[in-house]
C-alpha cells in the first residue's frame, strides 16, 4: 500500500514539472509534422507506383513508420531520463528525502514505489507517441506494421530498463554524475550496435566478427540499442526482412535470449538500486 502511495505521489510530482510539458508539446509537434510529411509522401508515391502496386506502396509506408518508431524510441528514452534522473540524487542533496525515509515505511518501497509512478507516465507517453505513429499511418494509407504490439512492448521494455538505470545511479551519484552515466551507457550501446551492424556486411571475416563482437559486448553492457533493433526487426516487412536492411532496422537482430538477458538486466538493476538506497547512509 505505502509503494502504491509512493508511486501516485511521483507520477503527480512528474506531471507537474515543466520538463514533461515540454516533452508533451514536443511530442505532439512531431506527431503533427509526422502526419503532414507522411501524407505528402504517400500522395506522391501512390501517383508513382499506383494505388494497384501495393508491395512497392507498403515497403515505403513501411520505411516511413519505422523512422517515426526511431523517433519516438529516442524521444521516449531521453524523457525517461530527464524526468527520473535526479528524482532520488536530487532529493538527497536537497535533505527532502528524510520526509519519506522518516515515515514508517521501508527505503525499497520508496524506490519500487518512484519507479512504478515513473513507469506509469512513460507507459502513457509511449502510448501517445508510438501509438499515435501507427495510428496516423493506418488513418491515412491503411497500414499496419507487423507485429506492432510486439514492437511497442519492446520499445517499452527498453524505456523500463533506462529507468531502473537511473534511479540506481541516483542511489549512488550527484543528479550530474548520474546523468552523465546514463547517457554515456545509452551512447556506448548506440554505436555498439551500429558497429555490429556495420559489421555484419565487411567482406574481412576478422574484422567483421571483431565488429560484431563489440556490438555483442556492448549489449551485454547496456541493451537498450538490442533491444530498439529487436523491435524494428518486428516492424521492418517481410521483404526487408530478406533482402537485407534499412537505415532504421538490419538483416541481423538480436536473439531471444538477449530479449531475456535485457529483462532480467532491468531486474537486476532496480533490485540494485532498491538494495543501495536501503543500505546508503542519508
């Protein structure tokens, strides 16, 4: 009961900052040029193509929702961050924290209960963003990307894990320090991945499997990047899926078991941050 008082609390504390807001508004400003641009597109490549030609037709409309999904997923990963990154660091700095800790209440339900409020508000903006993706592209040329509630749930799993990231570096760090540690993990993991990808068309065997190894490594240290590739793998159609790759997906994607090792990742963490913030000296 305190965890879910505790989670209301923050994601009312979250809703009103300014930080959120802007997120919002920006947000429904690209939805709004998303909209725009894919309509113009669509016009024109159905007068390319033909409105008959529906395989050329949906690889397009295809590209065109997965660059939105880029979008949305790295606009949902900063959010998250922003929003969450000094929720615990800041309250101690600030000696706000004793408020909580003084209650009769125990410090771990005080982090489940941060993240269970954060994960709410990242849920609802997923939803608005991601949803409002496919629903724009269906509203207006009926397409519907292949497993997209698979590639939602993904994009979600990956905003989760940057969010147990955070409140752990929190537990341990000034709101700077932590801020610094999270995006530096998530750049590591982006050009990790896109090293692996790279990697995967070098005509050098060593040098290809030196470059997937260091995507390999790299998500094992943080995977948020195997994790976005697993859902534009679950978007990209059956075509590209063969062919090859797109600016935004590859002909190689990470396996199950990294889907696995991402979700007990983000266990891993929050338990951390839970234990850390019990056993930390306020």
């Amino acid at each position: 009961m305190s965890t879910l008082i505790i989670a209301r609390l923050t994601f009312k504390e979250a809703a009103r900052r300014k930080i959120l807001l802007a997120a919002l508004l920006l947000g429904l400003v690209f939805l709004a040029i998303f909209g725009v641009g894919f309509h113009y597109v669509n016009v024109d490549v159905e007068k390319a193509y033909g409105k008959a030609n529906l395989v050329g037709l949906n690889e397009i409309r295809n590209f065109m929702l997965l660059a939105g999904m880029y979008v949305v997923n790295f606009l949902t990963a900063i959010m998250t961050v922003l929003t969450s990154v000094d929720t615990l660091s800041g309250e101690i700095n600030s000696g706000t924290i004793h408020t909580l800790v003084a209650k009769p209440l125990r410090r771990w339900e005080v982090v489940l209960g941060k993240w269970l409020g954060f994960a709410g508000m990242i849920s609802l903006y997923l939803l608005l963003m991601g949803g409002g993706v496919m629903l724009l592209v269906y509203l207006r040329a009926d397409y519907i990307a292949p497993h997209p509630l698979s590639a939602l749930a993904l994009i979600w799993l990956n905003a989760l894990l940057l969010l147990s990231v955070s409140l752990l570096g929190g537990t341990m760090f000034s709101t700077l320090a932590n801020g610094v540690l999270v995006f530096g993990l998530y750049g590591i993991a982006f050009i990790g991945g896109w090293i692996e990808q790279i990697g995967g068309y070098l005509s050098n065997q060593a040098a290809s499997q030196t470059a997937v190894n260091v995507g390999v490594i790299t998500s094992l240290m943080m995977p948020s990047e195997a994790l976005w590739r697993r859902a534009a793998y679950e978007m990209q159609s059956p075509l590209v899926s063969i062919l090859g790759a797109t600016p935004f997906s590859s002909g190689t994607y990470p396996s199950t078991a990294m889907m696995i090792y991402a979700g007990l990742y983000l266990l891993a963490m929050l338990a951390w941050a839970m234990r850390q913030f019990s056993r930390r000296d306020l």
